[in-house]
C-alpha cells in the first residue's frame, strides 16, 4: 500500500508539469476566447480550473503501472542487490520510454510536510476571511428602501437579497451563499446619487443571479492543495476578471446604456477608496483589477464570436484539452519503493521442508552481479491433491549451482545447472514458498525456512 508521503508527493510532482501543461493551452486559447461573451469567457477559465484540478489527482490516485517498466527494470533491480537497504523511491514514467531518478525518502517527507503546512496555512486564512465577512454582515445597519429610491427596483420586486450599509468597506460588496447580501459602504452613500446606486446594485445583484459566490467559494476550496501552482494563480485571476465582465454585460443591460454604465464605474471608482480586501470570500465592484479594460469592453465595439465560431471553439478546445489528459495519463509519475535492495530479501540458507524436517537446501549469496548460489537435488512425490506425499534428499549430495536469478513480479525465478527451474515467494522474513516451473497446475508450494 502506498503511504500517505508517497501520494502527496506524486500528487505534487504531477501537479507541477501537468496544470503547467494545461495552462499553457488556456493561454493559447485565451486570444480566441476573448472574442466571446463575457460568461462564456467565465465558463472557459472556470471549466479548466476544474480540469487543473482533477487530473493531476485522478493520475496519481487511479494510476495503471505499465508492465515493460516491471520487466525493463529487473536489470536495476538486481544489480544493486550488493547495497544496504536504503529508503529512497524511484520515479518512472507509465510508457514504454521512461527514465528513472532515485530520490530519496527523507526529501519526500520533508515536502509532504512544507506542503501539508502551507494548506494549513490556506485553511486558518480561508477561515479568518469568512470569520471577517461574518462579522462585517453582523456588524452592518440595514437600509431603509426610500434611502435607495428608484434604484431598489433593480432588485426586482419580493426580491430576498438584504441590502446593508457598513463602515468597515471601501466599496460595495456582495456576499451570503444562502442568504446574500449587498453591503454598500458609508462613507460613500451620501455622495451616490440614484445612477450611481442603479449601477452598483444591478452590477452586485449580477452576482447573485449568477450564483458567483458559491462558485467562487467552491474555487477556493478546491484549489486549495494546488494553490501554491502559478497556474492556479493565473486561472483564478482569469476568473474573477471575466466574472466582473459578465457582471458588467448584466448591469448595462439592466440600467439601459452602456456608456451611462461605464462612465458611472469610473465616478465611482474616484468615490472608493479602494484598497485591497483582506477577505477572500466577499465579491466587490471593483475585483478583477481591470477597471480600464472593462471600460474599454464597455464602450468599444468588440467583434463577438457567432453561435457557430463558439460551438466550433467549444469542440476544438474539448478535444485538445481531452487528447492533453490522454498524453498525461500516459507519461504521468508515480513513485515506487526502490527495488534495488528486494534480492537481498532472499539471500541467505533455506531449508526446504516436509514433515517437520529438512529434505533440501537452497543457499543464496549476493555477489556483483546480483545473486548465485546453489540448491540441493532431492526426490518428490505428489498425492492426489497436488501435496507432497513423500520429499527426500537425492543419493547425488553434491549442490547444484544457479546459474541464473531474476525477479517475476515478487517472486524470485532461479534457474539451477541441470535446468531445473523454480520460482521463490517470501511469505514473511523466514518463510517462503517454493514452486517449481512446469509442476502440475494443482501442485501445493514447497514450505521453506530460512535458517541463517
């Protein structure tokens, strides 16, 4: 069974190359997926988080060991037997072409560990920001609808969104999951006139509609193991701005007049004092940082991809991020034990046996070329069951030599002299099994002991 260490650092070394892989084709397709309409902009870049994520876990957690590695690697795997059984691991491709590096134990563990408290680490401050968003809705005054005037028809009639007024804010903000909530903040609120509150409450009430703040907690918390992934970064920058273009598409529509829509973000922008939040949890007007570049989607006519361009687009970007996952799981890393020191499992002076005694012994040493020694001939007999009804030592006592050992899957195939050939399976350090190549298919293993 793979140990806990050893997973998060295949997850790890996965992640590495391939949400880098997978973001260098986002950023390809960005230049064509900026030419379609904000949302669909928002579903690309969210749609490949979501993959960012999952295949680098479901590589090293659903993994499929090519069997060419296991017989390629029988020559490293013995040609250490001389060495001291050291804990390190062995990283090998899952194709036909793989390269190995060893690694060893200590630095696995000590990454496992630098990862484990930077999740902590993401985990207290994820905390403290919904602590500090729970405070500031519980801190803040309710506000009376003729404060709002005209602009609360934004929010359409029986609406349940609760509109506050907070002293702790910069800028307007939207948050509640289940409850939401437009915080608008104090210091600004006698300086807005009706335009301006339209504009801030269609802009968040966009939020809610979309369903933006669920979807951005869900991104936080399942980005949270690979958060440290400047591609990560990347994806969830390219999330929030296309999030606040979808947004503004909304609001001008809502409001009327996209330039009327526009010039109201940048008197408001002169109004905040907008400094960035501390909290993660909470969506502002202003997110994104790309204030020019939304004015600029606002007021310019920016051709727009047709139904077509966009399915065409959908199916290309489905169909190389697709063949991208089928590469990966192909070349994808996964860590093994390193089997340089299993042959020495196997190397000492076993007594096969029959009835509570010795009729046979197997003798095998470590030498440069992995391990030789010799095996006893003796003289067998079946049952009808496939068991041993009689073993004794043969009349010729002169050990037979091995002339050849090699691993098969976990068992040690041994070759002797006059052709005889057998396969050793350890059951425990002193106990092993002994089956003989060509035996009849219901044959019972041989019971060895291992004596020194």
């Amino acid at each position: 069974m793979r140990s806990i260490p050893e997973t998060v650092f295949d997850l790890l070394l996965n992640a590495l190359l391939q949400i880098g892989f997978l973001t260098i084709l986002a950023a390809v397709f960005s230049r064509f997926v900026a030419k379609a309409r904000a949302r669909h902009q928002f579903s690309f870049y969210l749609a490949v988080l979501l993959f960012c994520v999952a295949v680098p876990i479901t590589n090293t957690l659903w993994h499929f060991p090519s069997a060419i590695v296991a017989e390629q690697s029988q020559g490293p795997f013995l040609s250490g037997a001389g060495g001291v059984n050291q804990p390190s691991w062995i990283w090998q491709g899952h194709s036909a072409h793989h390269s190995q590096s060893i690694i060893p134990a200590g630095f696995q563990v000590w990454i496992s560990g630098v990862w484990a408290v930077f999740i902590l680490f993401r985990l207290a401050r994820f905390s403290l920001a919904v602590d500090r968003v729970r405070r500031l809705r519980r801190d803040a005054s309710v506000i009376s609808p003729a404060r709002v005037g005209m602009a609360g028809q934004i929010l359409g009639v029986g609406s349940r969104v609760t509109l506050l007024e907070s002293a702790a804010i910069d800028d307007p903000v939207t948050v509640g999951a289940f409850r939401p909530a437009i915080l608008l903040p104090g210091k600004m609120l006698p300086e807005l006139g009706e335009q301006d509150l339209s504009a801030i409450l269609a802009h968040e009430y966009g939020h809610i509609r979309r369903r933006d703040f669920p979807i951005h907690i869900l991104c936080e918390l399942i980005s949270m193991p690979v958060a440290w992934h400047p591609g990560i970064r990347y994806l969830m920058s390219k999330i929030s701005q296309t999030r606040e273009f979808a947004c503004d598409d909304y609001a001008a529509a809502r409001v009327g007049k996209r330039h009327s829509y526009a010039n109201t973000l940048v008197r408001l922008a002169s109004l905040c004092l907008h400094v960035p939040r501390r909290s993660a949890v909470a969506l502002g007007i202003f997110d994104g940082d790309n204030l020019e570049t939304r004015i600029m989607m606002l007021t310019e006519k920016i051709p727009s991809l047709s139904r077509v361009g966009l399915i065409g687009l959908a199916l290309a970007a489905s169909t190389t991020f697709g063949v991208g996952a089928v590469l990966m799981q192909a070349v994808s890393l996964q860590a093994r034990a390193e089997p340089a020191s299993t042959p020495g499992k196997f190397a000492g002076t076993w007594h096969w046996m029959f009835g509570g005694r010795s009729f046979s012994t197997m003798i095998l040493v470590r030498s440069r070329s992995g391990l030789t020694g010799s095996v006893a001939e003796s003289r067998i007999a079946l049952d009808e069951d496939g068991g041993l009804l009689r073993a004794d030592p043969s009349e010729d006592t002169t050990p037979k030599p091995i002339t050849s050992v090699k691993l098969d899957g976990s068992a040690l195939h041994v070759t002797v002299s006059d052709g005889f050939q057998f396969l050793v399976s350890l059951k425990d350090d002193n106990h092993a099994e002994i089956r003989p190549v060509g035996a009849p298919p219901n044959m019972k293993p041989i019971a060895a002991e291992r004596v020194h």
